[in-house]
C-alpha cells in the first residue's frame, strides 16, 4: 500500500525538493559546509581511529532475503606468478571480487529507492536503466563523506547492550541518545545511531542480524532528523528502520521519505561497537567522520569502508 | 632473472623484517603515529576536500593486460522494483558488481609481491592459496590508512605537466619535488607522487595511461624513501614503478623489494590532478588524507577513495 | 530509425504470432517434429562427432563493444584443496565464471530482441525486467535443441574460404549453398549458415572477426528462411547478419524480424570450419544436431555446446 | 586420513593409468567407440527428447556447504534497449551471469579431484594453477559427451520412490536396476544412477537434498564400473557418493578412485524424474545421451544441459 496522507503529509513537510536546485542529486549532503567540517576537525582531538567496515567476505550478513544481493566472492586470478617461471623473480597475487553494493557496510545512493515514479528532487524513475544504472542521484555524485558526526547511541542511553527485536526508535529515543552524548547534531553533521544489534552477527548468529525483527528508526524520527538538518544517518543494523514496519501495510517509509523526499543520505550496516565503548570510556560522543562511498558510476549504493577519528 | 647481487644487497638494506616483531603484516603503516597523526590534522587548514579515485566502471583503465584484472562490470538487479507491485509502494533499485580488486584507485596488500618464497616479513608464499586467499599481509589487516601527506609534485617540479613516456624518477626528482613543496616527509608521513600522467586517461588515451612506457619510481627512491620512513607512497600511474624497468631482465623490481622487503604499503592509480592545481595554487603541499581499504578478507589489494583534507 | 513501410510489411508477411498460440513463447522450435528428429537420426550414419563451439576463455570474441558482454572470467575458489589437511585425502580443484551469456557460442532467446514495445507473439516488452529478467521468452524455455541441421556453406560455395567483409548473404547465396548441399531444408530443420569468418578469429584477428564489417544475412533471407520454415539458424559470426547493414538507417533489421514477428530461433559464434572441412570430404551435409542452451532462467541467452553427429 | 590400505589396494587395481597413453586427459570417455555410438543411435527409436537439466538461478542446490560455489547470479546489462533511442529500433535484452561451475547439473572435469600430489593419468597435481587454472584434464578436453546411456533406476529397482536418507548404493542395487531395465551396460556406455532425490528439490527441500545425509555410491560398486568399462557415470544427487562416507575417517573415495585412478568422468545434480517416469512406462532404458559440458578452457568442472533421446 502506498503511502498513508498522514505518511504524504509528511513526507511534503520534510520534503527538500529544490532546497539546493532543481538539478541537485546530493540532497542533504550539501549541508556540509565550512562549519560543520571545522567541527569535526575539532572533534579529532587525540587522533585515535576507530573503523567503522565490517569485512568483505562470504561470512557477510547477505541470506538471500534481498534477491541478487550476494555476500562477496573473492577469487584468486594468480597466486604467486612469475612472468618468468623463476620464483626468484616478482611473484604476483592478484583478485577479483563480486559482489552486492550493499553487501555489508554501505550507503545507499539517494536514487536507491523512489515511488510514485519519481527520485530525490523529483528526477524521474525513468532515469534508472539497465544499461546506463542511475543517470541521476547515482553514488558516484558523492565524491567524498567527511564531517563531524554524532554517536546516538540509543542502546546505551536506554541501559542495555542491544535493543530488542523489533524495538521502535522514536524521537524520544534520540534525545534520550543526544543527553547521553551531552551534545547535539548541528547542521552538516553526520548522526550514527546505535541500536547494539551488530552483537548478533559478531556472535555469528547471521538470521538474528539480518532476518529477525530488528530495531530501527520510526517514521516519527524524520521530522527529528530533518529539523536538525543532518547530513546523514548510518545505523548497525542490515535495514535502517523498525522492522516489521509500524505499519504492516506500508513498507520501508522511512526509506521512502528520507531518501526520495528528504534526500537524505544513508547508510547500513555500520560496526558501531568499538566506538561506543570508546565513547563511554571518554565521554565524548563527537568525532571526524571520513566514509567516502567506492564511486561506483551510476551506482544505487556502494560499500564504504568509514574511519571515526577522535 | 632474479635480483642481481645490487639488488639484494639493496634488499638487505633496506629491509624492515622484524622491525615491528615477527608477527608482523602492517609493515610500514606501523610508522603513522601520534605525531603523524597530529600534523595531519594539522595541515588540515581550511577543510577543503579533494577527492582521489577514479571513477569504477567499464571505462576503467584496465585493457586486460593483467590477466583477470578487470574493469568494473556493473549491472543491476533491481530497477524500480515494488515488493507490493504499486508504485506508490518504495520502489528499489538495486545492483552488484564483479572489479578486480586492483581494477582503479587502489592499495596493494603487502602480500601482493613476493619472491624466492616469501612475502614481507618473511612470511612463506605458501600461506596464499585459492580457498583462503592471502592468510597473511591481507588487505583487510589495514583497517584505517589516516595521516599526513606531502603531495611530491614531480612533473610540476621539473616545469612539466607531464613526465614523459618511460621517464625514471630518481632520488634527485623526489628531492626537487620536496624543494618545491617546501617541506620534508617525515616518519608516518604518506607520500604521494605526481607523474600528470593521469591526463592521458583523462583524454581518454587509455592505451598511453595503461600500456605505454610509463614514467614511474626507480629502484634508487627505494632507500630515499626507507631512509625518510614514509609509512606509504601512492602514485598516478597504472604500475608504480618506471616502466620499461632500468634493467630490462629484472621485472618489477620497486615492487619486489618495496613490498616485499621494505613492507612499504603502496598504492596505484591515484588521480592527483586536482590535488596538484590546489597546491600549486595555495603553496600547501600537506595535507590530512584518508584514504582506507576496503575490508577484504585476505585481499591482495583492495579499492579505495581517498580524500585529501586541506 | 524504425522499420520503413517496405520492412513493416514483410514483417507483417512473414509473421508467425499467433501460429502456435497466443501464449507460445518456443517460436520455431515448434516446427521440429517427429519427421525432422527422424531425419536428424537418420543424417547420423556413421556416428562421427562434430564439436561447433568455440572455446569459453579470457580470448573470447568480446571486444567491448558489446556494453556489459563480456569475456568469460574463470577463477579458482579451490587448488588442490583438502578438509583434513593431508594432501593423501581428497584435494579438490573447484572454480567460479563471470562472462556474459552470449560471450560465445550461444543461442539468443527469442526475447532477445523486441520493437515498438512488443516482444515475439505480442509479449510486452514490459515483461522483461531487472529483478525477473525475460519472464516471458526466456532461453529457459528450450528445454531442448536437438534436429536435422544442413549446413549452407556459402562461402565454399562462392569457391571461396571466407566470404569478404560486408558481404551481404542473399537468397541467391543460400541457393547456391543448397546446390552445393545436395539437399534443401525441409521444415523443422535447422540451418548452419558458413561465412568463413571464423578462421581471422583462430587466427588471433579478434578485431577481425569481432568488429569488422562481416559477412552476414541480408533481410532478403527472411522470406527465404521463413518459406522453409527452418526451426533455427545459426551461423559463425558475431553479428548474424550483414554488418553494417543494407540501409545504415536501419540497424539490425535481421534480428528485429526474425526474432520478434517470425519467432525465428537464432545462433552466432558457430564454429563451422571443421564441418565444412567433413562435409566437403563426404559430400554429407546433413546431421544430427544437438544444441542445447544452458536452461538460464529468464535468460536473454545462454551458451550452448553444440555437436553436429553425422 | 589418507585411503586404507585396502582401499590403496582397489584404487590399484581399477587404475586406468596409462591405458590411453601417458598423455591421455580423457580418460573413460575414450571408451565410446563407434559401436557405442551405433548403439546410442538405435537406442533413438521414437525421438523423444527427455531433458535432464535443473534450472540454472539463485534458486538452486547451493547452500554455501561448498565455499566459492555460489548459485547463478543473473542480471541484465540491457532492458529494451535501443541504440537510437526510438522504440521503433531494435531494443535489445542482455545479461551476464556468475556461478560456481558446478552450481547444477554439471560434468567434473577429471582434474576436479585427485590425491597424493597426482590427477588421473599422474599428472601432478602442481598443473592446477590460479593463473592457468587446470593445464591438465580440463573439462575442455571434453569436445562433446555422446553415447547410448542406461538408466540404472536403483529406486525404482527397490520399490521407492526415493531411497532413503544415506542408503549406500551397493553392487547389488546396480544389479537390480539392470534387472529392471532389462540390459547390460556396455563398454563406452553411460551408466545413469537413480536415488529418487531429486524429488526434495522440486518440493523445495533444498537443505534435504543438498546437506542432509544422502544416498548414493559406495566404493563397492567402482569395481562393478569400471569391469563394465562405463564411459561415464552421472546421478541425481548433489555428491554423487553416499554421504555420509562409509568410513568416517576417509572422505570422498569414491570422487578419489573414480576420477583420479580410473578417470571415470561423473556428472552430478541431473535431473532423472521425467527419465524415471518414461522408462517405466514404455520398459526401454537405454537413450542416445548428448551431453557436452560447456568449454571453459582449463575448467575443473562445466554446465551440462544434458538431453535423452528415447
């Protein structure tokens, strides 16, 4: 079913068509300005770096449940060649790699998911093809990710190491996360949202990552990203928003309105966990983030392999 | 042939195994410490962003020359797919890739190039195989490249704007290029080279940027850049290093001794362009760059996008 | 430019939608019957193999040229590979292919090629789709390719080993071939059309065979073909027909029609030089042909390993 | 652990080594001679064609239990796709494909399995490589599979419609299917097994027929083949040999001694059921088989899209 009025209402409330252009295919990414990046250069204080990839393998959180998006395959082309046939001389290790875009830690592009025939800032379905892929908001757009981010960690905020199944962020749950922090996302920030599910697949139960019911965000929480004019939201689970849905009539609102309608920048799939320990232990929930998409031309997402830098 | 006594001499010398203990497969990543870290943030000035990869698709530079490389193929497997069949519905778009690891812009696992049987840090080659890759000095041990870096302007130094086909750069050039950067590297610093020869590929002479002789590093930048402890160099071409090779019987020896004995991470196909216009135009040759890996689990080289934060 | 009036009616003309069904999506496969695999049996006299397919490698015919076709890509996933670690257990080689479905020797399927939004028998070309592929005449479909085949060997008909660049094969050109043959096709048999090309790609002319003006079927053959209801044709270039074609307005009319309005079922990258050598030995040019398509679910095409069994 | 003495001692005794010549690489496809073939063609007395091919999509027996052999990806490089941009032009379909080589109905190429540092016929195991793949007992030494074949129908020979879960194929049940089919396979013949397995697949039971315990050969009954100096060996199960193994501490005997001691070709994965069912209702269970593998060149394995003419 499509979108509820309640759900078009607000998607037309949040809605940042034509905010920077009618020919604009970065969406809130444009919010990075000169302030947001000094920001996290200031927040870079000790230089430590905490990665934020999970690895690229066929151990990947990819089941089957998405058709077409496999774990990686990474295969051998040479092992130890010599042009020569002397191992005395250069012996060469080289590979190849297939894979979903979206296989483990990723953001999507802007044109990963449209409806009504129409992308972010209004560009038409019809610009997706087989042949040329996203001609309009492909990730190729996104010639790099840096700024200051926010850790929200919601878990921690609300006393446990992981939300349950299927638990339902709200805006309440963010400023539960912003208090926690003791800081709050500016515009041209990045939020980080923690839900503590990245525990399941570390623990290598893969259906609990990314089949079961998963906590995420709530179609309540755009107005709250929106206001706060974030440049982008990542998150430790496989889906992004609560799952199953608040409504089961309606499926992936949040991926409809914050991608088509706010243009708003995502990605999944962050291993948020080492950085939650390490801002617990300090107290400091800002940070540079660096998490430049593979430009990927016309691509619908692609992976990113971020550093947080504290 | 194998290396010629010089050449193993030069080996001997310049040699880091069990410089950073036995166990070792980060090689001279180990160098970016604190204080690397610190001027790199540091040259962070203004936060101008300027991106380093090139594009990955069909396009790319890779005209099969290296057997199995091969340019990006892209294809989609979703095109505005609705779950519910309604286009009001979210609609996705959706795609995979298949891209030798090495295909654009890229970092070399250490454990790309051996010789006589062993990889850097004298790990044996046997422990590279098809059903688990590289077991040791893979790609996914790097998992953050974070530090300053010196652009090394050679082609600018010597009033150029690109060296020419087959052009051996020599301590003397690197040397120039510092004079002309007005700063020095220093231990943990990245370095990287500017040959200009990306603008072949920029004019779409992809045989000129692959196949023909090709400027590139002689083995005698091997100790200079031992001797100023740079934690990695990344250059502007397809092969690193000058090409034909100084002595035509020895294939790829800056490869064979920089990898594999020095553990000096490199990368190829950076495109510096961009980077060179902005320094030349402001005089800052330093600058933050982040420029990570993707994760693959025992990858012998993996893609990146790099920024460079100024 | 779409198909002038001239085209459009023997489109019209030559059209079997509708002949089989309005739900057939087999096209001319129809057409083999009892007769025509009794035939086929009884072209098999003295039991010698005929092998038709050209090798599937890296040094493929693909060129670029075709966007996103590309060569094979064939990796080991395992070497010599034990569970136990004892090389006295069993020690599996396995491997994984990339290529395209047509890279080679191949059949197209019939929804391979469609017009003004129609596919063979009046299927929307709408039924093709990223996520479903060709749910509608798709190679799958052939579950078989097994009939009598005459082999029209044009070119030693003309007296010559390789017809010339562009030349356009007329129905003059298969009368000839038919004298030469010694016998005309009867319905339900399938056709092998001998250009000759084959022999620049064994000779490593890849840009030869691949890209050059070739040899091929003019739209004067349609008829010719359709009034002897041959089941299939197939025929050792890369293109099928004329390149470039008879009104350089018009491009790839043979397929357009064959495929879309007589459901006509089409090979290329046959190799027939071996056959033609048997066939002019013995004066036979007749056989059981067994051509089965890999069974690609919603494929556009699929390799196929044909033997010609005389 | 390494075979048993007395297995030793069986691999020594239907070891074909040197039959063919120190040089062979087709092993007992060298067994189809012209009788065989005459045989085959006899056997063709109606012409109807029984395909023995599983589908090849994501939907197949892959389970990742065999690492790197993934299921087909299939995706389409080119949906109606015109080169002028008028739907009145030809608008093509293309598509690629990735897939373990044995990902369904497939022929082991010889060199898939062997032991001991040797392949069939004592080439060393050391002609396995990433770069070249199998330069010894590829499956394109493989130009075409053509032969009669007999249906062993074990189960049906039983009773059942499937035998159960690890039932050991012995001698005995090879006997009562020749019993049922009423004929003896003879030298150059192709022997088809029977278990009935397949049945879970249809019904969707992918880990029954790919992972659970399953029937099939057992290394008494390679002596029975090889004295009947079958050319080839296929069966409807995944593994081809009883599993779990009849000796837990040995692994795959039966891969070990047919492919490397006898150079049994063996198919695995063909589908039987229709075959099954027409052999039942008309008592004749010997076919003209066609079955050439495709021809990856160096390849430890191909597709099949095996047909049976009755």
């Amino acid at each position: 079913m499509a979108l509820p009025p309640e759900l078009r209402a607000l998607a037309a409330e949040v809605s940042n068509w034509g905010r920077w252009g009618d020919d604009d295919e970065l969406g809130t990414l444009n919010l990075i300005d000169d302030a947001a990046i000094a920001r996290g250069l200031a927040a870079a204080r000790t230089g430590v770096r905490i990665p934020l990839a999970m690895r690229l393998d066929a151990n990947g959180p990819q089941l089957g449940n998405v058709p077409g998006r496999i774990n990686p395959l990474h295969t051998m082309v040479a092992i130890n060649q010599t042009y020569t046939g002397d191992v005395g001389d250069a012996c060469f290790n080289d590979d190849t790699i297939t894979m979903g875009l979206q296989a483990a830690t990723h953001w999507d592009a802007l044109g990963h998911v449209g409806y009504d025939g129409f992308l972010w800032n209004g560009f038409p379905a019809s610009t997706v093809s087989a042949d040329r892929r996203l001609t309009r908001c492909g990730i190729h757009r996104v010639t790099s990710v840096v700024s200051r981010a926010v850790l929200l960690d919601v878990a921690r905020a609300k006393g446990v190491d992981m939300l349950e199944r299927g638990y339902p962020i709200t805006e309440a749950d963010l400023e539960s996360a912003v208090e926690l922090a003791g800081l709050r996302p500016e515009p041209g920030d990045i939020v980080l949202v923690r839900t503590g599910k990245m525990a399941l697949f570390k623990a290598r139960d893969r259906e609990g990552y990314t089949i079961s019911p998963s906590p995420g965000l709530t179609v309540g929480t755009i107005p709250w990203l929106r206001r706060h004019d974030v440049a982008a939201v990542a998150i430790d689970t496989f889906a992004m928003e609560v799952w199953p849905g608040e409504d089961p009539a309606v499926l992936f609102p949040v991926h409809m309105i914050q991608l088509r309608d706010v243009g708003l920048f995502q990605g999944q799939n962050f291993d948020l966990e080492a950085l939650s320990a390490h801002c617990a232990a300090d107290g400091a929930y800002e940070m540079l983030l660096v998490a430049n998409p593979e430009p990927v031309t016309g691509g619908a997402g692609a992976p990113t392999a971020p550093v947080a830098i504290k």
